[in-house]
C-alpha cells in the first residue's frame, strides 16, 4: 500500500523555500525540481532515505570524469545524462527529508559535500571533452581551465559558508528574509544569473555539436569568477553592516 503521493510531495515544498529556490537556483526550480518530485513519490514507498539517494548522487558524480575520458565518440551524450540526473536526485534527497522529516546535520552536510565533489567532477570532465575537441580554442587546456573554473566557484560557495557563521543569513537571501529590501542588481540581475551553472549538461549536449565545448569553459571560468567577485564584495559588505 502506498504511504506516500505526489501531492504530500508537493506540500513539502512550501512557499519559503520556492522562493529561495527560485531567487538563488531558477533552473532547478523551472526544470529539474518539478521532475524531482515524481521520482521522490516511488522512492519514498520504497522507503529509500534522503542519505542513499545523496550517496547515488556521489557516486555518479565521481563517474563524470571516467565517462569523459573512457566513453568514446558518446562521452558528451553520457556525461550530460549522467550530470542532468545527479541534479534531479540533488532535489529528491531534499524533497524526501522534507516530506519525512528526517533532516539532520549530517544530511546536510554529506548534500554538502556531494555538491562540491559534482561539481569539481562535471567542470572537470567537460574540460576533458573540450580537449578533445578539432581545432579548439583551448589548446589543450581545457582540463586545467575546467578545474578553475570549479576552485573559484568552490571558494566563492565556501565564503558563503563562512560567513554565515559570523553573521546569521545568506548574502544571496531574497527579499523578505530578513535581508531587508532589494536594489536592482541584488533582487533582479543577480537571480537571474545566479543558477546558471545548473544549466551546464544541457549547454554540453548543445555545444559538442557544433565544436563548441571550449567556450563553454571559457564562459564557466568568467562566470565563476564574477561569483567570487560579488560574493567577496557581498560578505564584506555584511559584516561592514553588523560589525
């Protein structure tokens, strides 16, 4: 007998967490967080926890860089696949805490850990594919461009982090958490430009077509780094303001 619907799925995802998901992760939110929760309904009958969906999720995402290198003429088709479904599952583990009310601390953070280790992994592996790419604009460089391009996201997330401990809040907050009211840059612009990231695997599929993986690297490592700038920029502004 099913203990679990699509609606107590649904219910879980209530209004403070939509806009937070929206403010600071769009794609997810439009694409794969609907296609989430008709995966977490069978899970969750099956009595499957937030924890081994999270450990399925890192064990694809230490594959990404083996699919680049060993999967031949299809690695890009296998790299995107395996990337979109990390995603999708990146969303069930929460759903299904939320719906069982089984969060913990050390859920949070192995989805921590994990989101770090996937995307190391996936910058890495599509810098490995546009290595591979004719006449590309890398000149072999993609690989160590892809791994930049993760440690300036990385720090960027890891200031995030820290200074959540100095002062309450994220500096990414949306309007009506406490963060007080918005300008255009941090309630408009930056929204729609934060989450971008998640629309990597579909830019893979996309750009391995027309031999334009190295610029997809290229826009990872400006992307990347204007994160780091306005994060940088953010923290010290908050903790300007409270001391």
């Amino acid at each position: 007998m099913m203990r679990y619907n699509l609606a107590d799925v649904r219910a879980s995802y209530d209004a403070k967490k939509a806009r937070e998901e929206w403010h600071g992760d769009w794609v997810s939110a439009a694409v794969y967080r609907p296609l989430s929760f008709f995966l977490t309904v069978p899970l969750l009958n099956l009595s499957v926890s937030a924890s081994q969906v999270t450990l399925v999720g890192m064990a694809m995402a230490f594959a990404l860089p083996l699919l680049a290198l060993f999967a031949g003429g299809h690695a890009h088709v296998g790299v995107a696949v395996l990337a979109i479904g990390f995603v999708i599952l990146d969303c069930v583990d929460g759903n299904i805490a939320r719906v069982t009310a089984t969060a913990s601390k050390s859920g949070h953070y192995l989805d921590f850990l994990t989101d770090i280790v996937f995307r190391v992994a996936l910058y890495a592996a599509v810098g490995i594919l546009a290595d591979r790419e004719v006449a590309g604009v890398l000149g072999g460089q993609g690989l160590a461009l892809g791994l930049l391009a993760a440690l300036l996201a990385i720090v960027g997330r890891l200031s995030r982090v820290f200074t959540r401990q100095l002062s309450p809040g994220d500096v990414y907050a949306p309007a009506g958490d406490g963060e007080g009211p918005k300008g255009f840059v941090d309630g408009v612009l930056l929204p729609a430009l934060s989450g971008l990231d998640r629309l990597l695997p579909l830019l893979v599929l996309a750009a391995n077509w027309w031999g334009g993986l190295g610029w997809v690297i290229l826009w990872l490592v400006a992307y990347s780094a204007a994160d780091l700038a306005y994060t940088q920029y953010a923290v010290f502004r908050r903790l300007a303001a409270t001391g």
